[in-house]
C-alpha cells in the first residue's frame, strides 16, 4: 500500500500519487486522508494520480467513492484523475463525473495533464508541468 499525499500550497491543491495499486481497501484509507489535508488548508483543487497503478476499483466501487466525495471534501471542490487510458472506459468516466456533480463536487478524470492543468485553472501557474512529475514532489 504505498501512496504519498502531498499539499501545494502554491496551487491551493492537495495531490495524491498511487505509484502501485488504487484498490477500495487503499481508497477507504487515502480519501478521508486527503479530504482532512484539504480541509485544513482550505484546498479546493485535488489532483489523484493513479497512471503507473494496478486499478483494481469495481464499476460498483467508483460510484460509492463517486457518490461518498460531497460528503467528505469541502464544497465546490474539484477533484482531477489523472489515469491511463487503460483503466477506465469513455462511458464509465462520464457517469462518475456526472455522479459526483450530482452530489455537489466537479470531478474530471482523464488521460491528459493538460486538460487537468487547464480542468484546475492551473495554466498560469503551473506552465511546465511539474505537478505531473511521477516522483511526487515533498
């Protein structure tokens, strides 16, 4: 189980790296941990970065994680997934944003750093992409 979970405060953002397995077992623990970071630092821009994990979360398990964010992080809160391309369907990826706006959080999940930069209005800011380094920064 190893993840790290780091605060940027020069972009109001919590980032959270999955370099091994993203799992429900893993998620039960990582999410209210990053939502508690988020709330003591105000950070409403949350970056997950699960591309160089083994993705073992069910249809059923992202729709609970999906419908379960409003409850834990801050209101207005924008949640990003930065994935491969292998790890989720078209299809799936636009329920689960759907799913969660219906519950008050706007949550993007892609393949592209860009459209997170761009997603988390991070492009002045962030120009060279350091956020996506796969070493996270401390």
């Amino acid at each position: 189980m190893s993840y790290t979970i780091t605060h940027h405060p020069e972009f109001n953002l919590v980032k959270i790296a999955h370099p091994d397995e993203v799992s429900p077992a893993i998620q039960a623990k990582t999410v209210p941990e990053v939502a508690q970071l988020a709330k003591e630092h105000q950070c409403l821009n949350i970056l997950s970065d699960v591309r160089t994990a083994k993705y073992s979360l069910s249809e059923t398990d992202e729709f609970a994680i999906a419908q379960h964010l409003a409850e834990i992080f801050l209101p207005e809160s924008r949640i990003a997934v930065l994935l491969n391309e292998d790890q989720i369907a078209l299809e799936r990826i636009r329920l689960l944003e759907q799913t969660a706006e219906l519950n008050g959080i706007h949550l993007k999940l892609t393949s592209e750093a860009e459209e997170v930069i761009s997603w988390l209005q991070l492009e002045n800011i962030c120009p060279n992409h350091s956020l996506f380094e796969l070493e996270p920064s401390v």
